[in-house]
C-alpha cells in the first residue's frame, strides 16, 4: 500500500544532513526560543528568515515541500484574525507577528526534522536526557503506524465492499466498531511483539551491540 | 486545536510548559513503579493506534467531520497516567514530524488534551462509578474543556480577545464534544462485546 512518509527528505546527503543530531537540536531549540523572545523588530526577521532559506537550499529539501507544510498554521491564523474586528487597531500588527513568528518556528522544525533521520533524532533526545519510555513509545509509534494504518485501510475498503450507500448513523457506529476492531488487534499485536522482544532478551531495555 | 508556535506569549508558555512536564515527569515515574515489560510494547502500540484512530475522520451534520481526541477512551483502557505519557508522545510525534503543535507550544497543548483529556477525564468516569454513560459524560466535557483552554491560553497571550474567544470557541466545540463522547461510548461498547477483558487491563 502506499504511504506518505513521515520524514522522506532526512536521507539525502548534505552539509546539514551531515550536522550531528544533538547539535541540531539544541539549535533548533535555541533559535525557537530567540524567535518567541527576541525584539520584535522587521530586520530581526528578516535576517532569521534569510538564515533559515540559506540552509533550506544547500540542505536540498524542495521549497514547495516547506510552503505545503507550512500551510498547518493557516486554521490558528484565522481564527486569530476573525477575532481583529474586536480588537483595536493592534489588531493587524499582532496577527501579522505570529504569522512570522508562526512561520520561522515551523520553518525551523521542518529543516530539523527534514534533514535528521528520526532514529538519529531519538538518540539524540534520549542522551539529551528524555525519559526512557518516551523515547521507546514514539519509536513504537514509528514503526507501527504504518502498519495500523494499514489494517485501518483494509476495514474500511472490507466495509466499502459491502454497504453500497449507508446512511449517517449507520456510518457512524460502523466506523466507531472499526476503531474498537482495531484496538484489539493492536492489542493482540502488542503482545505478539513483546513475545518477539522478550525471546531477544528485551527486558525493558533495548540491548545494542 | 494544536496550538503552533508563536501563538503564545512568553509568560504563557513558561505557566504552561511548567505544569504539563511537572505533571508528565510525575507520570513517567508512576508508570515506572514495577512496570513489566509487557506494559511498553502494548503503550508503544496503542499509541500507534490513538495516532492512527485520528486519523479517521467521521461524518458529523452537514458537510462537516470530526476526528477522534481519544483522551478519555486511552485512559479507560490503560489508566490516567499511562494515558497522559501516550497522549504526550502523540503530540510530540505530531509535532516534531509533522508541525502540528509547536515545540514551545507543547505544553499547552499537554495541558488542553493531555491532563485535561486523560488526568480530568479518568477523574469523571471515577465520579460516574467507571461506567461507560461516565466515560461519554467525561468525554463531552474534555473536548469543551480542551478548545476553552485554547481559548484562555490564546487570550491570556494577547491574540484573541479573551471573552469572546471563550464563549465561541467552547460553544462550537459543543457539538464536536456529543461526537467525541458517541464515539467514546460505542467504541468502548464494542470493545467490551468484543473482547470484555481489555477493559480490565491494569491501570496506571
């Protein structure tokens, strides 16, 4: 079945790419941080802005990959500036900062996550000193993603296949059975990798070699 | 409702920063208590399937959908903390893959669906003597209470005004709170047809 990727450009090759992953975060944390802090002046942006395009461009992520995703921060946008009329005449600056605020932010976390595989990432979190289950909950969730999505997408087309035209309702509690089926099945997955795991030797740690 | 990065103001993203990792270091110890083994693989996977449930978008009235929160249904099937640690992670993948929800931001989005969702919520499905009715209730008053806070934390920042931020944001996640508890309530029903000894999974 076909997947979109969770991080498909952080297996090029690039200066960037080339950055340790502690580094990188720890940038990335930093710059975030002078973002939301910093003064709130046009040059101070600008010169962010222009730093941020710089990498984006010699660490060959495709720009139009940036704007699509940059695009999830259009539904608080609007919520912000419906709320303008109410406001006094502030009103355009302050939605015009957190847009740019907004936008270097997720601009950051883009070039992060898009040039550092996240397995690296995770090794990376994990000797920065994130608790053990975390890091091995989203390597969990990971891997696994996939492969729930995958049984989600052959119940719904099981489901297609028999009701021709259903109505409201009846999609409905469908669907919410669906959820159910799969909560079990992720279940009975569960313990089938922990039977896996714990024939390795997984005893709540992940032995490396 | 995840709020993105440079919505918030920095007096706003330090409070909340501060309670939602006070609150998810105390988790990640509790949980950690005698934990077995087992216990990761079922919260790696199950955070898979939350992750994957969100997916799925269900057709409300109109041409309008809703996607599942899934706090109060992750919390009565593992438990308040290990719920709070597995909505945590949700949000962090999201945010770090995907940019849904800032970094900075994290704790305000912890605190709108994480303790509201799995802390708040498992404390009324308590109240309600853990029954499934208790679970829409807590369900319905989750998702109001997660978009009210939204609403607070993006007013207390000077982005919205705050009144009338409130009143509409809580008012139009109403309906989606009825979603979010029908959903809640027959996917733990099915559940408890299907395999009734999942409900009964050690809660922590």
């Amino acid at each position: 079945m076909k997947h979109f990727y969770l991080d498909k450009y952080s297996y090029l090759d690039s200066p960037v790419h080339r950055i340790r992953p502690v580094i990188k975060i720890v940038a990335s944390f930093a710059f975030l941080i002078y973002v939301i802090i910093s003064p709130e002046k046009w040059w101070n942006y600008s010169i962010g802005f222009l730093g941020l395009l710089f990498l984006i461009f010699i660490s060959k992520i495709p720009f139009s990959f940036v704007v699509k995703r940059t695009m999830v921060i259009l539904p608080f946008l609007i919520l912000v500036i419906i709320f303008i009329p109410f406001f006094n005449e502030n009103g355009i600056k302050i939605a015009g900062l957190t847009f740019i605020k907004s936008f270097l932010s997720i601009i950051t976390l883009i070039l992060l996550t898009s040039t550092t595989k996240f397995s690296e990432l995770l090794r990376a979190l994990s000797s920065l000193g994130v608790p053990r289950i975390i890091i091995l909950i989203l390597s969990f969730m990971y891997r696994y993603f996939f492969v729930l999505v995958d049984e989600l997408e052959k119940m719904l087309r099981a489901v297609k296949l028999r009701s021709f035209k259903n109505n409201r309702f009846k999609t409905f509690s469908i669907l919410a059975n669906i959820v159910g089926v799969l909560f079990i099945r992720s279940y009975e997955r569960s313990e089938r990798v922990y039977n896996a795991m714990s024939m390795r030797g997984f005893d709540g740690e992940i032995k490396k070699l | 409702m995840h709020i993105p990065d440079g919505f918030l103001n920095t007096e706003t993203i330090i409070i909340t920063n501060a309670i939602s990792f006070g609150f998810l270091i105390y988790a990640v110890k509790k949980v950690n208590r005698n934990l077995h083994p087992a216990r990761i693989p079922l919260m790696g996977v199950t955070a898979a399937f939350i992750f994957t449930s969100q997916l799925l978008s269900f057709p409300l009235i109109g041409g309008t959908s809703f996607h599942l929160l899934g706090g109060v249904l992750i919390s009565v099937l593992l438990g308040p903390f290990s719920g709070l640690i597995i909505m945590s992670t949700s949000l962090i993948l999201q945010a770090i893959l995907l940019q849904h929800g800032g970094i900075l931001t994290l704790g305000a989005n912890i605190l709108n669906m994480g303790i509201g969702g799995c802390l708040l919520g498992y404390l009324i499905y308590k109240l309600f003597k853990s029954t499934l009715f208790g679970a829409a209730i807590a369900a319905w008053i989750t998702i109001v209470l997660a978009a009210g806070l939204c609403a607070v934390e993006l007013g207390i920042s000077g982005r919205v005004p705050l009144k009338t931020a409130l009143f509409s944001m809580s008012g139009a996640h109403i309906l989606a709170g009825i979603a979010e508890s029908l959903i809640t309530f027959a996917v733990l029903s099915a559940i408890s047809k299907i395999r009734p000894d999942l409900l009964a999974l050690e809660k922590t």
